[in-house]
C-alpha cells in the first residue's frame, strides 16, 4: 500500500464512521494510522497523528457529510504540516491528503512498478523479428532436389546453416532486449591515469533517487507532545487508570488523581521545547484548569519525557507560574 492509498484507507473508514453514525475522534484514527501503515511508513506516524488533531481536518470530519471542501482543505492541511515538519516528509504526505480528500494521486504516483506498454512492445517487436528471421529457413529448405539421395543431404545442410544463423539472431535480440530493460549491464573498464577520463555523471533524466530526511530531534520532540497530550486527554475523560501508564516508575508518585477531581476540566495547549539532554526532551506548556463554579486559572508547567522509551514517558513535571490567576466570583 503506498502513501496515496493510504490516506484513500483514512477516507474510507471516516466515512464508513458517518454513515454509522460513529462521532470522530482524533485519537481513534491515531491508534488506526498506527495499524494501517505498512513498514515503509512508519516514519509517517508523527505527522499523521499531528493531522488528525489539526483543527481544519478536526472541522472537516465534523461537517455533514464529512471532508466536502476538497481543495480549500488541501491547502490548509498541507500549511499546517509544513509548518512542522521536513520538505522531503511534506512531499510524501502530500500524496497522503489527495487520497484523504477524494483527489486524483499525483503522476508520479501512479504507475510505479509496471509499465505494460514499454513490455508488450519490446515482446511483440521480438515476436515479429523472430518471424522475419524464420522465413528464410522455409525458403531455403523448400526448393525441389535433382535426386533423392543428393536432395536429402543439401536439405540437411541447408536446416543446419540456418538453424544456426536463426539461433545466432534470437540470441543477439534477447541479449538486446534485456539490455534496454536493464537487467544486464554491460561491464564497464575503470578509466586509468593513461585516458585521463572521469567517470559519467549520473544521467539528468534519471537522477538518483534520495530517501526521504527526517529530523530525529523533531521526531523526539513530537513523540513528547504527543505523550503530554495523551495524559491530559485521558485526565480530561476521567480515566485515570490510563493516565497514570504516562509516567515512568520513578515519577509515578507526582501523579495524584484526587487532585484532579475538584475540577471540571483540565486542559494542556502551547507545548514547546525548552531544553533536551540526550533522549529527554523537556517541554514548557501551559496547563488550564476550570473550576465547577467556571472560574479558571492558568499555569505554566514543565515536563522531561523520556524519548527511547516505547511508548515515550514522563519522568518529571514541575510547576512554573501562574498565568492567569482564579477570577472570584
């Protein structure tokens, strides 16, 4: 499955989601992404979880039907991601939002491995050689014999010269035929100092084909928001079992779930990075916390996740300052 049938697949479940009247949640089609890509496209995950949580594909799956405004959504999405992450990573996801909004693939998607026209002419151009070839073999051996004992052995004679010949032909053709297809190369001499010449440069037709760069800071730094968002989503539904799975062993004990219980919600935005040392990743975010009254305040608040772990886990948090102190009422 390539990276525009991917996103074809994303389309078909929300879709699929509508119709049975299924509401969408962007942490569902996180955990789907993660069984739909194949090993190629593993290095797609980060942006694909940050997709789904991008407020325009948020507004686009809640519309009735879902995913209407095909190119005006394009665009949007393809901002948001470039707004993150490499150019090469943009490139390959690029093919994954045509597939998500219904488009046509790009050309340079299409017909990847095969190419039936260039095969079938090559066959049929060798078919009819072949044909041309064995002609003069039916010509040869046909004229009538003077005498029965004579006729036979220039017959045989005649068959043996051109059996040759037509073996000689169809093998040079085959050879050439392969030859075109690459599948054989011709071995080529290393120029010595005596020539004086360089190696060819690579051909601009066919330029040699680069995989895609990935930044392993900002895939560190995405696994971090992605864990400190996880714990906040989780607090906010009131499971408090899940996020408590967030923090490592050694910081299990700063998570204390009664204290979230006096609140009506709690919510993390503006996560940034302010500091890594290896694979820990520190992140500044600022936490909101709504009381039942509907007053709220805000506060700044740290956390060092640990990147090599799987899945990433926080290992420290520590209050900042607050932001914006409780309103009385």
């Amino acid at each position: 499955m390539n990276d525009y049938q991917l996103g074809m697949k994303l389309r078909r479940q929300i879709l699929a989601d509508f119709e049975r009247g299924i509401s969408s949640d962007s942490r569902r089609y996180q955990a789907l992404l993660s069984d739909f890509c194949g090993d190629s496209q593993t290095l797609l995950l980060p942006a694909l979880k940050h997709l789904v949580q991008t407020a325009a594909f948020q507004a686009a799956v809640a519309e009735r039907p879902p995913l209407q405004s095909e190119t005006q959504l394009q665009l949007r999405l393809q901002q948001d991601l470039e707004a993150l992450f490499a150019p090469a990573l943009c490139l390959r996801m690029a093919d994954v939002v045509r597939g998500l909004l219904g488009l046509q693939a790009a050309a340079s998607a299409a017909h990847v491995d095969n190419d039936p026209h260039v095969d079938n002419h090559e066959d049929q151009d060798e078919d009819d050689d072949e044909e041309e070839e064995y002609e003069p073999a039916l010509e040869l051996t046909s004229p009538p014999v003077p005498s029965r004992s004579g006729g036979r052995g220039v017959v045989a004679l005649l068959s043996f010269i051109a059996g040759v010949l037509v073996v000689g032909v169809v093998g040079a053709l085959t050879w050439l035929v392969l030859l075109n297809r690459g599948e054989l190369a011709p071995e080529r001499s290393t120029p010595t100092a005596v020539t004086g010449s360089e190696p060819a440069a690579p051909s601009k037709e066919n330029p040699p084909i680069e995989p895609p760069v990935v930044d392993p800071d900002l895939l560190s730094r995405e696994q971090a928001i992605d864990t400190v968002r996880r714990l906040y989503d989780d607090i906010a539904l009131g499971n408090t079992a899940a996020a408590q799975q967030w923090f490592s062993p050694q910081a299990a004990d700063q998570f204390n779930p009664a204290f979230f219980r006096q609140f009506q919600r709690v919510a993390v935005d503006n996560l940034q990075e302010v500091s890594r040392q290896g694979s820990l990743v520190t992140l500044q975010g600022v936490v909101t916390f709504v009381y039942p009254d509907g007053t709220s305040q805000s506060e700044s608040r740290n956390f060092t996740v640990d990147t090599a772990s799987a899945p990433a886990l926080i290992t420290a948090s520590s209050f900042g300052q607050v932001l914006s102190p409780r309103s009385q009422r």
